[in-house]
C-alpha cells in the first residue's frame, strides 16, 4: 500500500464550490456515456458497464482540455508533483455523481500509470473513499486526493443510504508518454 497516497486539503472551500457550480452542466447519464465510448472510442466498452445507469452521471473524459478546468488540474498536478516527486501529463479527466445505489460491485482499472480521485462532495461517514479489491476500503475525505498505480482493481463502494456523491477521476502518464496519448489520441499537438 506504499504506492496509495492521500493528499488532503486540495482546494480553498470556494475554489471546491467553484468545481462544483462549474461541472453541472456537463454531466450525461451511464447510458449516454456508454453509447458514446462504445461507438466513438472502444467497441469493447459495452453497452452495460455503467452497472444500471441510474445511479451514476458521469462528463467526457476530455476535462482537462476544458477551459473552466485548467486551473484546477495546474493545482492538482502539482500536488501530485509535490507528494510523489514525479512529472506527469493528464491523458484523462472525468467527473461522476453516484447515489450509492450500486448493486454490483464491478472493480476495474485504468489504462495509465497514475489515476486519482478527487472527492468533490461526499456525505461522511458513508461511501467516503474507493474501495479496492485487495486492499478493502481507502477511506478519503471531501476535498482530498487519492492516488494510485492505475492497475489496481478498484470501485465505488456501495452505501446502505442513498447519498450522493461527486469525484473526480484523472488519469496521468509519464510525460513522454503523456504527451505522445495528447498529440496522437486527441490531436493536440504538443
């Protein structure tokens, strides 16, 4: 569990806000999302991963190429920077509301080398954290980062009450490899 660290206090109360009276508007259901991955980027992706849709809303991958962003992923990146002594590059940016009600718990991981949550708002004591298959659960506050090697089977934990929470999923790269997802995947040239 060395490679987990949780770095709290991310952002002042009013920039926390700000991320979540800015994220609002770009949230699409389980079931758009999944449509949209499977047609556009991974036929694999399948129409039911979202287990259930209902639950869960979730944004395109692509934030950190959203304007209203930046800022935000310059602060995280470099408090990444600050706890693992390592530059990375941000090859994806997402953001989900889940209500707890997830029935299933289906672990995954991530194609990268580093993914983070972020937690933007959580009700304590109940889903606060991400759930691992062979570490249990990593308990995080609101307004913490949690990062990790993205191989590690992951999910959000279940909730006997349906609260609803708000995280934010980054996916990062060394840079060289960062930069060469950005220029090739996304046609950002670098």
């Amino acid at each position: 569990m060395e490679d987990i660290h949780l770095i709290e206090n991310i952002f002042s109360q009013e920039e926390r806000k700000r991320i979540l009276e800015d994220s609002q508007s770009l949230f699409i259901d389980g079931k758009e999302y999944s449509l949209y991955i499977t047609a556009n980027e991974n036929p694999n992706y399948g129409i039911g991963y979202q287990e259930g849709f209902a639950w869960s809303k979730i944004t395109h991958s692509t934030l950190m190429f959203h304007p209203k962003f930046e800022w935000a992923h310059k602060i995280i990146l470099s408090k990444i920077k600050e706890k693992i002594g390592k530059d990375y590059v941000c090859v994806r940016s997402s953001m989900n509301i889940t209500d707890g009600n997830n029935k299933i718990l289906q672990y995954h991981n991530h194609q990268a080398e580093l993914s983070c949550v972020y937690y933007v708002k959580m009700f304590p004591f109940f889903s606060n954290g991400t759930l691992f298959k062979d570490y249990g659960l990593i308990k995080a506050k609101e307004n913490s980062l949690l990062c990790f090697p993205s191989y590690l089977q992951h999910t959000t934990p279940s909730s006997p009450l349906r609260f609803k929470r708000q995280s934010w999923v980054l996916d990062y790269e060394n840079s060289i490899k960062g930069l060469s997802i950005l220029e090739n995947h996304y046609g950002v040239p670098v």
